[in-house]
C-alpha cells in the first residue's frame, strides 16, 4: 500500500502527502575542513513532480493522520506455528529464511491466518503493507474489502469514511486518473508497495508493534504519460491486535527513508514498465 503518496492508504494525500518525517542525512567532515555528504552528493534528485505522492504512503500517511490509531485462514502448521508466545524477543528479522512454510489462507485477495508469534506478526504487517499501497485502494468496492480484511473492526468504518473522502476528483485528478478514479486510455496506473524488512519492535500477548521497510512505485506508465512511475522509500509502523485468531491493524503511522543512494541503472522506457507491471505478480510475505 502502499499499506503509496496517495493518501497513506493511496493517494497524493497522506504521505505531509509528501513528507513523512525528516530526511536527516548525515554528513563527514572532509580532512580539509569541509563538510560533506558522505555519498557525495545529495540522497536523490529533486524530483519535479515529488507531490505525485506515492500511492502506497498515501494510504498509510492519511490513516495516521485521520488518527485511527486510537489490513482466518489456515492451520497451525501452515501459518507458521499458531499458537502464542513470543520467539526469543522482538527484534529485525535475519535475512535466512526460517523454514515455516507461507500462511495458505486467505481473506478475500490478502492472506490471513498468521501466527501468533513474532514471526507471524511480521508476516501479517508486510502483507498488509502490500495491500494498503496497491492500486485496489483507488477503487470504492476493493478498498472497502482491503481496509476490512486487514484492519480491527472497531476502526473500520470510521477510516473508510475518511478515506472516501479523501479519494476525491481533486485528488485522483492530481495523481493523473481521471476524476472518476479510472485510469487514461491507453496507460497503465501502478501503485505498489514492495517491503524490503520488518523488526518487531514490541510483542506482548494480543498486541504487537511492527516496522516494515518498503520501497514503493506510483505513476502512469505509457507514452504521452505525465506522471511518469517513480520511486520512493519508507517505513510503515503498524500496531496490530490479535482479533478473531489472527493479527488486525489498530493503527499505523509512516516516516520517510531509509533511503539509498541512487544506481547507475538506465530509466526504463514507459512502454517497458508497463508491460513490467502487467507481466509480473506481487508476493506472499512470510518467514
């Protein structure tokens, strides 16, 4: 979701709409007394069109801001262990892969049915990430499925009024759909949020708090397209709550970064980013 800047659940809107919290670079004093950035250079380029938002902060950025924080399936061996407790203690998961086989249940399109462990709670919050930043949040219908499968019901109905108001004319009229919310002929709209890392910050019985680092695409792709796909970095905390056997988000909030310093790599051309995003699925996030 980017779970995007459209709103934090999507949209140009939530993610300041553009700024999620400080950029703090850090910066070397050179042996000759100047200072400089230790990449050489600024972070990114100054991008024309940095109010584009990207879908997947949106969604999240305008959740946090609509302060919503006061996205069941299979058995226990499928989802990773099932029962309760904590694993040795919270903390960023190790890059190997633990063994514990994908969660196979399923709650509409988004996977459900995770254990109530660390490793579940990480698995629940990267798969709602994906959910919140996707471009099902700029329909009616499939936002409504996507907030109730992976929020706690108590939230529900008050975010999704939000949020309708928030996908307004204006706004998909500012991110290059029409006012309707439908995409130009001929062009293809992403929205994509793809989590690199999650840390669990806090595990205690029925809650736990887990930050997820994600990297995002939002534009149109296609020729003559005017809001080009871009990319962005940041992190999504969510704080979960074990409801109905499985992990539901009471709130999330999203910060800018951490970001990287840019490749060498050549921009691909619209036509090839769209036939990228028609060609290539999404995943299950699972440890």
């Amino acid at each position: 979701m980017s779970f995007g800047d459209e709103h934090g659940y999507g949209g140009d809107s939530g993610r300041t709409d553009e700024s999620f919290g400080g950029t703090g670079q850090t910066r070397t004093r050179l042996p000759d007394g100047r200072s400089g950035d230790m990449y050489g250079g600024p972070r990114r380029p100054a991008r024309g069109s940095r109010s584009l938002i990207t879908v997947v902060g949106v969604v999240v950025l305008l959740i946090a801001a609509i302060a919503f924080a006061n996205r069941g399936g299979g058995d226990d061996e499928a989802s990773g262990g099932g029962g309760k407790g904590a694993s040795s203690g919270p903390g960023a998961d190790p890059t190997t892969a633990t063994g514990v086989k994908p969660v196979t249940g399923k709650n509409g399109a988004i996977p459900s049915g995770f254990a109530q462990t660390e490793q579940g709670a990480a698995s629940a919050a990267a798969n709602y990430a994906v959910a919140l930043g996707s471009d099902g949040m700029f329909n009616a219908a499939s936002r409504q499925d996507i907030i109730r499968a992976t929020h706690d019901p108590a939230t529900a109905d008050g975010l999704l009024s939000s949020l309708d108001k928030a996908y307004s004319p204006n706004f998909f009229k500012n991110v290059g759909l029409n006012e309707d919310g439908s995409t130009p002929s001929g062009l293809t709209f992403v929205s994509r949020t793809m989590p690199v890392g999650t840390k669990v910050t806090d595990l205690s019985g029925d809650a736990a708090t887990v930050e997820v680092w994600s990297t995002g695409l939002v534009g149109l792709a296609g020729e003559g397209s005017t809001k080009p796909v871009s990319s962005t970095w940041f992190t999504i905390t969510e704080k979960l709550k074990w409801i109905g056997g499985d992990w539901k988000i009471a709130s999330s909030s999203q910060s800018e970064g951490p970001t990287p310093v840019n490749g060498d790599n050549r921009a691909s051309s619209a036509d090839e980013i769209a036939k990228a995003v028609q060609g290539y699925g999404g995943f299950t996030y699972a440890r």
